[in-house]
C-alpha cells in the first residue's frame, strides 16, 4: 500500500510540474513585457550613472580651475609683496644715504 501512495504522489507531483513548467502564452508575454521593462530601467540607471559622470567631471575640473586661479592669484600677491619690499628697502637707503650725507656735511 505504501509503494502505491507513493508512486501516485510521486506522479501527481510530475503532472502538477509538468502543467504548471509548461507557460501560456499570456504567460509568456507578461515575463518578455516585464523582462523588457526591466532592462528599460537598467538601461536608464546606466544612462544616469553615465550622466552623473559626466557632471562630477565638470565640477571636478571647474574646482582644479578654481583652485588654479587662487594660487595664481596667491602667487602675484607674493610677488608683489616682495617687489613692495624691494622697493621699501631700496628708499630706505637713499635716505640712510642722505642721513649719511647730513652727518658728514657737520
């Protein structure tokens, strides 16, 4: 008796498989219309993450030219600093020159 329960199990499993592995056609177009949906999102994540790219790199370069232009700027302020030295040194000593002529003239 129990070899014949299951046997009759075993074959109602296969038929039940065999039914429901065996897809309609209506079946068929849900799975290609949700499969097609799918990878239309996909391919929009992809397009996203290509545009993205896209604006990170021009923000990146935009920041490198920023950053170029302050240390050019940076870099004319010390030379200027330094020719502002240069050139209160330099009249610093014409008058140390004539301070110099004063004493001797005594």
């Amino acid at each position: 008796m129990k070899t014949k329960s299951i046997v009759t199990l075993i074959g109602a499993a296969g038929i039940a498989f065999a039914f429901t592995a065996c897809d309609s056609k209506q079946e068929q177009a849900r799975e290609e219309a949700l499969e097609q949906k799918a990878e239309n999102l996909e391919a929009g994540a992809n397009q996203l993450r290509k545009d993205g790219e896209k604006v990170a790199d021009a923000k990146e370069q935009h920041a490198d030219a920023i950053r170029n232009g302050s240390e050019k700027a940076a870099d004319a302020t010390e030379d200027d600093a330094d020719a502002t030295r240069d050139a209160v040194e330099k009249r610093a000593d014409q008058i140390e020159s004539e301070a110099d002529k004063v004493r001797e003239a005594k």
